[in-house]
C-alpha cells in the first residue's frame, strides 16, 4: 500500500517501472535514477501543491535566472532497507535545517516541513523497490532548488522549483584516493558561500580537480584562501587527520560545509574514546608528522564519500604515500556509521529516521 502522506501531494505513478533494466551489482555513481520524482515549484510568493509523477524531464523557460546566476542549491541525503524491508534515512533534519540554510544565503524562500518530510517518505515509499538491503547498498537521495523565473535582471527569482531525485548507489569512489593540497586556487572564502550546498560552489572545483587528475590526484584538499596554510575540507567530503591515536578536523565555519557525517564521526569518536580535536590545521603540522611516521590515516568524510580512506597526498613537490592500516580508525567509523544506517546496532543519538 502507498504511504498517505500528510499534507496534499498530486500522485501520478509510472505505468512501467525501469527497475528490470538495471544491474544493481554493477552501479556507476549517480547515473541511473528510479522511477519518481517529486516536484514543487514557487510562485505568488508561495509553494504549491506538490507532486510526485513518473521521472522525466521538465521544461524551463531559456531565460530561467538559474541559467544565468547558478541561483541554486542542494542536498545530499541516502535511503536504506534493513534485512527485514524496514526503510530509514539518516538524521534527515540536518539536510532540511541545511538546505534551507543555503537557500537563505542565495536569496531563496524557505521550503516547508511537511512537505519536505512528506515528499520524500511518499515517494521513498513508491521508489522502494529502487533500495536494496546490504550494507554497500543505498539509494542516493537529492533534492535541490533552482531559480525558475525568466529575467536577465541580476536579481533574485520570484519562483522556484523544488526537486526531489533518486539514483541508486554503491561506492561513490571506487578506486584509491590520492589527494593534493592545494596550493594557489580556493574553494571558498570569509563571507562567502562555502557553508552552503550551492551548486556554484561545486562548479568552481572542477577545474583545479581537473589538473589535479593530471597529476594522479583524485581530490583536493581546499586551504584557506588568504594563505593556503591551513587545510579546510575536499569539496565531496570533510576531511579527518589521524596523528598519532589522536584525529583532528578542521572547524566548521563560513568556508567550510557543516557536514552531517563529519559531525557524527565526532560524535562516535567520543563514544568510542578517541580524542578528536576540532581545530585549525596547519598543512606543515601534517608534512612534519607524515615525515616522522605520526601520520596514521586521512579519510574523507561525507554522504556520498560515506568514509573514503586516502593513500597519499601531495604539496610543494613533495608526495608523501600512507601505509594500510589493519584496524584503521577510518574502517571503525565506517562500519559503525554504516550499521546503524542499516538498522543494525543500537542507535544512541536517535539518528535513524523510520520511513515505513
Ligand atoms: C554528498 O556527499 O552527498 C554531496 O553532496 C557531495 C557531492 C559531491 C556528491
């Protein structure tokens, strides 16, 4: 039975489900979307009733504002099945609180609650069949906002839409990642718009990633843009050191995204008695400390990226390679982080949200 949701959503199911078509085993990151979409747009200085229909492309007007200004923002979230079909997502208040916190920052009107919640429970519901059980299973969840109004103007839209997509997801890297820290380009700066989930802020990465590949990195680790001293996050992924048995990781800040699995790597480092300082960090503390043996690990840490070990990094000609840990701290967060997404293992922090 289709979950009733609680405020009004048009419905209009897809005759055919593509499901048949996909191989789940073999999933290239956020290539293949399920069946619905949710849709809402703004108009009249108000959000209309939403909608859910078969996934399918919309038209826009040339002159949308988003083709002009990028006056967008998104969010990164993941569905998951348990091995008896329950559905849950992952402290899913966080990405509200957040999308609407970067909607602020680019000028756009607030998106309610319920209909939030509501769309995406509803259309989880219909989409079912798209999450899979298992632990390196989950279905990519992404909402996002766009400007929708026609004008050249450069000035804020006066209406929106609001999307809701899923796409069915395994690793988001599949190989090593080697990283470089960043040298003469920035990601973000004081003031600016690196806390939010802005489409723009993601654009603006992909060419120095781009040289970086032809180095043989596969990310960047951002520094602060004044003086590319002190290391800030990768652009998918916050970003942890571990020194000695200690971890380190930046503060979050106006540059830097408050990312929802970075704040519970801090949380499931205190309940497991790591010591985790949250604090500036100079890249010269890392280069001293992967020279003298006190660097144990780097990982990312993200929605897509889950927790991503790093092999190696680079700055100022030097390349410095980490060696495999057995019991890594990085394998630890994962598997915790990941069984209770999946409903395994006690949940202290209430973080699991029941979708059926
Ligand atoms: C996420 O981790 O969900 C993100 O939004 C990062 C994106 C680069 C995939």
């Amino acid at each position: 039975m289709i979950y009733e949701p609680k405020c009004k959503i048009d419905i209009e199911t897809a005759s055919e489900s593509k499901i048949g078509q996909v191989d789940f085993e073999h999933i290239e990151f956020g290539k293949i979307f399920t069946d619905h979409l949710f849709e809402c747009d703004y108009k009249d200085g108000a959000w209309q009733t939403p909608k859910i229909r078969p996934y399918g492309p919309f038209s826009l007007d040339p002159g949308a504002r988003v083709f002009h200004y990028g006056q967008a923002v998104f969010e990164g979230m993941k569905a998951y099945k348990d091995e008896q079909g329950g559905i849950w997502l992952f402290r899913p208040d966080e990405n509200f609180r957040r999308i609407n916190k970067s909607a602020k920052r680019l000028a756009i009107p607030d998106f309610p609650e319920d209909y939030f919640f509501e769309g995406m429970k509803t259309l989880l519901q219909l989409d079912s069949d798209w999450i899979k059980p298992g632990l390196d299973n989950s279905l990519y969840v992404r909402p996002y906002v766009i400007a929708t109004e026609a004008a050249i103007a450069a000035a804020p839209s006066r209406e929106y839409k609001f999307v809701i997509m899923c796409s069915p997801a395994k690793a988001y890297y599949s190989g090593e990642v080697r990283v470089v820290f960043e040298e003469s380009f920035s990601r973000a700066a004081d003031g600016g718009v690196g806390f939010a989930k802005a489409a723009g802020n993601y654009a603006a990465q992909f060419y120095p990633t781009e040289l970086a590949g032809k180095k043989g990195f596969q990310q960047i680790i951002w520094t602060d843009a004044n003086t590319h001293e002190y290391l800030e996050e990768a652009g998918t992924m916050n970003i942890f050191f571990r020194v000695g048995d200690k971890l380190i990781t930046s503060p979050t800040n106006d540059r830097i995204l408050d990312g929802v699995t970075r704040k519970s790597v801090i949380q499931l480092a205190e309940d497991m008695g790591i010591a985790c300082e949250v604090r500036r960090i100079k890249v010269q503390e890392i280069k001293d400390a992967a020279k003298n043996g006190e660097l144990k690990e780097i990982f990312g840490a993200g929605t897509a990226a889950v927790i991503s070990p790093i092999s190696g990094f680079g700055h100022g000609g030097d390349t410095f390679e980490l060696k495999k840990l057995e019991n890594s701290y990085a394998s630890k967060f994962k598997s915790r982080l990941v069984g209770i997404q999946h409903n395994e293992g006690d949940d202290p922090h209430n973080w699991r949200y029941a979708v059926n």
